[in-house]
C-alpha cells in the first residue's frame, strides 16, 4: 500500500531542466577563451509524471528526448532546473550521494544487441546489477533471483537461459533480457527509449504487451521515449510532444490525438504512414528538417517551418536566406544565375538577428535588391515570411531589412492540455 | 497493359555457410512496368535485401545467383559481367538506407555528380554536367548554392535527397530503393515518399520499394508482393492486397501492424525459419493458425484465385492436388517465447 504522502506527490517532477552541452571551438578560439556556444539538447522542460502512469515522450530525431531520458537518469548532467523523485531533488546530487536512487529507477535502450555485454550469459548478464549493489550473497540466491526475472519476461525455461548468451538470442528475446535486468533491483521508474523501434513489426506487439504487464504486476510507471506516435498512441496516458528541446504540446493522450493543437503536432500526425489503402501521401507538409540546436531559431523554433506562422513568431535574417534558397532551387539555372548574382554573399544574412543587411552582387545597388525582394514578396504574399518583415529600404550597395521583434511562446493551458504557440494565446482551460 | 521493363523469373541466390546453402531467394518470380511502383515487404531475413541486391549485381564475392533478369529483351545474367554492368549502371539504380555511408566525405557534391556523368556519358561538357546535376539537385529540393559543399555540411534527409538525385541524374528507367526512408524522420520521410511518387508520374520510372513498413506500402505502392523465407507469397494490387489478404502471412503481417488505429495488440508467433534447412512443405506452416495436413508435407502450388493476384497456399489449391485427408487442421506444436523472433 502507498501512503498518503505518496498519492499526493508525482513520482517524478522536473522544473525548468536545461541540459546544454559546450562546444569545444577550434584551438586557437580556446587560447583566446572564446565561447564556442553550447548545444541546448534540453532547453526548459516541465512535467510531471504520476504513480503508476506511462508518459510518451514524442519528437523526432534532435528534440531533445533522448537527452532528458538521460538527464532523469543522471547520465547526463543537468545544467540547471529541478528534477525531483518522490519529492526528493536529485538533479544535483553528487555520484555517491545519487546511488541509493538508481536503484529506483531504470532504462532500458533502444538497440537490445548493444545494451548486452557478448561475454556475459544471461545469468550474469541479468544478475549484475544485484551483484554491483552487493543485493545477492552466494551464487544460489544469484540464480533464484535471476531466475524469477527470467521467469517473469517469458524467458523460461530458465535453466535454458541462463547460459545463452547474446548471440544465441533474437531480437525480441535480447529485449525481454534487457528488460530483466532492468526490473531485476525493483525500480519504481523504468525509462523505456525506443525500446521496440529496433524490433521486427511481427514482435513489437509481443514486448509492448509484456511491458504494461510488468507495469500491473510490479507497480512500475513508465516514461516511454519514442519517435513513433501509433505505438505512443496505444501505450500511453499522457503525452509529450518535444521540438528542439522544449515540450511544445503535452496532454492526454486521447486529447493530443482527438484534437491537436500545435501545428507540429498536427503535421506531425498527418506524416504517419498509415496502412490504409485509399490514403495517399501528404503534400502540405513542413518544409525543412529539424534546425541545429546550438542556434535554434529565434521566437517559436518551430516558426520557420509552420504554415501557420504569423509576424510575432520570430521572424529574422536566417529565414530571409532559406526565401532565397528555396525559390532558386526551383528554378531554372539560367533564371537562378541571374538572381543570384543581383544579391552578394548570402553568409552575411545567415545570422541570428531581427535586422538584416542584404548585400548587392558586384555591380548591383540597393535598389535592384530591393526591387527582387518585392518581386519576389508579389510572387507569393502569403507566404507567413512577410507578416514578420517591419521595412525594407535601400541603401546604397544593400538593403536593410527589419523584423517585427518575436515572442518565445510558453506553455499555457488550451482546453485539457497545454501548447507552446502564439495561436492558443487567450484560450482558457476548460 | 505496358509491357514490363523488367522481368525476373525463377531467381535464386544462395550463399554457403559454416551449417550448409543458405538460400536467401529461392524462386522469385515479378515483373515491374513502366510508371510502377512495387512494394516488396516482409520480416527481416525473409530476403528482401538480397533479392534487391542481386537485380543490381551487388552480391558479395561467394554468394551465387541463377535464373532470368529479363531488361529489354536481354537476360542479364546470360551477359558477361562487364556488358551486364554497362546496362545496369545507367539504366538501373539503386538508393540505399544509409544516406551517410555513400558519399564520400572528401568529394563536394558537384564533384560526386561529376564523376557519375562522366563515367556513363563521356561526350557531357562542363556546362551540360552542371545542367542536369543542378536540375537533378533541384528536382530533390536541394538549393543550387549549396552545390560546391561537402557531404557532412548536409542534414540526413538532405544527404538521403542528394542520393536520389545521384541515382536519378543518368535517368534510369528502373530505380531499386532498399528502406529508403528507414533511417530518417516521419516528416523526412514524407517529403522523400512524395519525391518518389512525382518520379514515376513524371518520369515514367519503374520503382521497386523494398520495405519493411507497410504504412509505405499502402500510401506509396501501386502492386505489393509480399515475401516470406526467399519466396513470393503473394501478390497482387495494393489496394486489394490490403482490403483483403488472402495468404495467412499476408493476413498475420497486417494484423500486427501498430498504427493509429491499432487498439488491440497482435503479433506473429514464433520466427522465420533458418534459411539453410527450411522447413518441408510451405515454409510458414509452423506458424501458420490456418495450416492443414498437406502444408506439412508438399509445398504449396501458385494459384490465381482473383485477377492480377497471386497466392501460394493450399488453401487456395489447387485441391486436386491435395491428398485425402489433406485438408484436416494440422496439429501443431506450441510456439514458446524460446523460439520467437
């Protein structure tokens, strides 16, 4: 039985985690103690996960979810925020300190192969963990243990396992191994990333169904990493939708599918390929892939991709130079020559700022820039770039673009779940 | 209907190891039209790759190929091996799963195109080599200034899309894609899927889309045949092939889907059979729910049961060929986690 204090606080409740990693630079930027930026893989996440229940973790590949899995588990040092287990902060705690907490929660990676030592059978392979927290005192107790384990993944009989190793094993039952270890000390918390997308689609249902009955009979909560919203969908309570390091959706799950608000979500959902025969693929979809994380996009990092975006998401120069891009790679070479040689280096533009200044091509003025950017605005006007321009005006040999100053969206409730996104600001909880 | 551009029949290929012949392909038979995309599914070591490698001539040393590869009225594998590279290297392509490991970290992009033109189109200028690359770059949404960089200045998507503009800057007639988009994102994914599909509608390429995720397939895939230990099962239109399965693998393999509308959980039991003893009879009776007494003991003869569809299981018959008493549900042994996949 729980006690009180236990039904009341979440299992795990993580405040403002940032987990940024440095960039080491060249030599030389080192010798002059320049900073050469940090990657921000976890840039302030919340949430908080309950007794008992299974969060997904949903983002592609660079948003972050793999790297707060780790930060949880303290294989990644957090560089600031909270993360408390049972009330208690962990995030800080120095390695000695932190141990007896291991113990409580575990993860179980994606690749099963790799996450099992070839040397090892499986009864020391599963048993070592009792074996490094000195839980067992002889062999015999080793192999009762070790056996219940077995036992409980469907691994029986286990005196056929407890001498195979890795390489006798198939996909699916190195996974039921990995998860006996991982279940072996008794956590509360297992954290599962990706822990089928390796598998055949013929076993995927069989791991999926044994880990929810881990979850019944040994208690267990679950923070379930994916980048795969169907096996999401049928496995968890409440879902989390990260982009570059930020939760920009989260929710129940039934909500976030019903009914999805952040238009990442919502492009997210569509690009599913599903096994409906009168379904064709998606053409409306986001342009672009997920942008480096150690200068994500100013405003709404998810802005430059939205086709819902508007002037206060975080327009600046780096989006003026993806407009020049895109357009010349549709078009003729001849037509792009031309073009291209009316602007001057785009390197100038590839920055992170709110004004821009768009260089002429050797031989052009201001004025022929700015004549091309208004073609090019006429070409397209609803193209969501402009909503964010404030002016343009030549001057000389270039222009001076300026943008509508962006906001960075914070989650706030929208109906039963919260969204990151200027579109929802003003809704209320219902 | 077209006639198909290429035709395979009764391919087989085999590779010794240490427990005897594996036979990774073992009697395929399909043919590919103009404009046509076929999907070829199935679990992983059902052979799909190895079919896909050997049309392409890309086996590994010790590993032996036999039977028909019918491109233009010539069987390739009755040509000499330097004549049969001459009509694969431009006509046929392939794009492969990891976008990172086939480009050459130290050639720039034009360079890559550069050397693909000149070595299947001697007589290009300088001028026309620029031309279609930049054509064929753009066709795959990669601006034209980024031509002059390196591959690791590329996102994976963008590489896997340089790939396909490679393969597709000789305009072949045939393009083999081995899970092009497995090591790529849902959105990636998409965008490469959609890139696809305008191939063959404005281009008339004829594409074989080797691939596990049958989500693909339903989306992407005019025709679907489905594989199962070196053999073609079924096959047949997509559309029908997923309304209505009829070989029980076909069956099993889109009930264990996991997709938006999954709410209960299914799964095949047990594992593909070790390629160098298969067992006798169909090779999926040990896990097959429908298996009968003949599937035990003969293998199953190809039948035609609805048009453009092919299945080989007795189920279908022919039933003048099944032995009295053939027909009675086989008694089967229990699959245990042990043997699972």
């Amino acid at each position: 039985m729980r006690t009180k204090r236990e039904e009341d606080t979440p299992l795990l409740d993580v405040r403002d985690l940032t987990t940024h990693f440095s960039l080491r630079g060249s030599f030389g930027g080192r010798l002059i103690g320049r900073d050469a930026g940090s990657v921000k893989a976890v840039d302030g996440v919340s949430f908080q996960l309950h007794h008992g229940e299974v969060l997904g973790l949903v983002g592609e590949s660079g948003s972050g979810k793999t790297t707060l899995g780790r930060t949880i588990l303290r294989l990644a040092d957090a560089t600031g925020g909270s993360i408390r287990l049972d009330g208690e902060e962990i995030a800080h705690l120095s390695e000695s300190a932190f141990r007896p907490y291991r113990r409580r929660m575990q993860i179980v990676f994606q690749d099963p192969h790799a996450s099992l030592n070839p040397a090892m059978d499986l009864l020391t392979a599963v048993g070592h963990p009792l074996v490094i927290h000195g839980l067992v005192k002889d062999k015999a107790a080793l192999r009762v243990a070790v056996g219940d384990a077995l036992e409980r993944v469907g691994l029986a009989p286990v005196e056929r396992f407890f001498d195979k190793y890795p390489s006798d094993l198939s996909g699916g039952q190195k996974q039921r191994a990995v998860l006996a270890r991982a279940i072996i000390l008794g956590p509360e918390l297992l954290v599962a990333d990706e822990p089928v997308s390796m598998l055949d689609m013929s076993v995927r249902a069989k791991i999926l169904e044994l880990m929810l009955k881990l979850k019944d009979e040994l208690d267990l909560t679950y923070l379930y990493i994916t980048h795969d919203l169907a096996t999401a969908k049928f496995f968890c309570d409440r879902i989390a939708i990260m982009y570059l390091g930020r939760i920009v959706e989260i929710g129940p799950t039934a909500s976030i599918f019903a009914d999805p608000k952040h238009p990442y979500t919502v492009s997210l959902l569509r690009a599913i390929p599903d096994p409906d025969p009168d379904r064709t693929v998606p053409r409306d979809l986001p342009r672009g892939e997920v942008p480096d994380a150690v200068q994500p996009p100013l405003g709404c990092s998810f802005h430059p991709r939205c086709p819902r975006a508007f002037g206060r998401c975080g327009w600046e120069s780096r989006d003026l130079a993806d407009l020049f891009e895109r357009r010349w790679t549709a078009m003729a070479e001849a037509d792009y020559e031309h073009e291209r040689a009316t602007v001057g280096d785009l390197a100038r533009i590839e920055a992170a700022t709110t004004a821009a200044t768009v260089p002429a091509g050797r031989g052009r003025t201001g004025e022929d820039v700015l004549e091309l950017l208004a073609t090019i605005r006429d070409a397209d006007a609803a193209e969501p770039f402009w909503s964010g321009v404030r002016e343009m005006t030549a001057n000389g040999d270039h222009v001076d673009v300026t943008f509508t100053d962006g906001e960075d969206p914070s989650l706030r409730a929208a109906g039963d779940v919260e969204v990151a996104c200027h579109l929802y600001e003003g809704a209320t909880s219902a | 209907m077209n006639p198909p551009v290429l035709s395979v029949r009764d391919l087989r290929v085999w590779y010794g190891t240490a427990r005897g012949a594996v036979r990774a392909v073992d009697g395929v038979s399909f043919d590919l039209t103009p404009g046509e995309t076929l999907g070829l599914v199935g679990e992983s070591g059902c052979g799909k790759s190895t079919l896909g490698r050997g049309l392409m001539g890309l086996l590994p040393e010790g590993t032996a190929i036999d039977g028909e590869i019918h491109y233009e009225d010539r069987d390739l594998l009755a040509l000499p091996p330097k004549q049969q590279r001459s009509v694969r290297g431009p006509d046929i392509a392939m794009i492969f799963q990891e976008p990172m490991t086939r480009l050459d970290p130290l050639m720039r992009i034009d360079d890559h195109f550069a050397e693909t033109l000149k070595t299947h189109e001697p007589d290009l200028s300088a001028q026309e080599i620029r031309t279609r690359s930049l054509e064929a770059l753009g066709g795959m949404g990669i601006p034209p200034t980024r031509f002059r960089q390196y591959p690791h200045e590329f996102s994976g998507g963008m590489r896997q899309r340089i790939m396909i503009a490679l393969a597709l800057v000789l305009r072949p007639r045939v393009v083999i894609a081995d899970e092009p988009t497995t090591a790529l994102d849902v959105l990636v994914e998409a965008q490469i899927l959609g890139i696809l599909a305008d191939l063959r509608r404005n281009f008339d390429t004829a594409l074989l889309l080797i691939t596990h995720n049958l989500g693909i397939v339903a989306e992407a895939c005019d025709r679907v045949a489905v594989m199962y230990a070196g053999r073609i099962v079924e096959e047949g239109s997509s559309r029908d092939v997923f309304r209505e399965p009829q070989h029980p693998y076909t069956q099993a393999l889109l009930g264990s889907i996991i997709s938006l509308s999954t709410t209960e959980l299914r799964s095949i039991p047990g594992a593909p059979p070790d390629l160098s003893m298969p067992p006798p009879g169909c090779r999926f009776h040990p896990r097959c729910d429908q298996a009968m007494v003949v599937c035990a003991d003969r293998e199953p003869i190809e039948e035609r049961p609805l048009p453009g569809r092919r299945v080989s299981c007795w189920r279908y018959g022919p039933d003048e060929e099944i032995p009295p008493g053939g027909t009675e549900p086989l008694v089967r042994e229990e699959i245990a986690v042990a043997d699972e996949a």
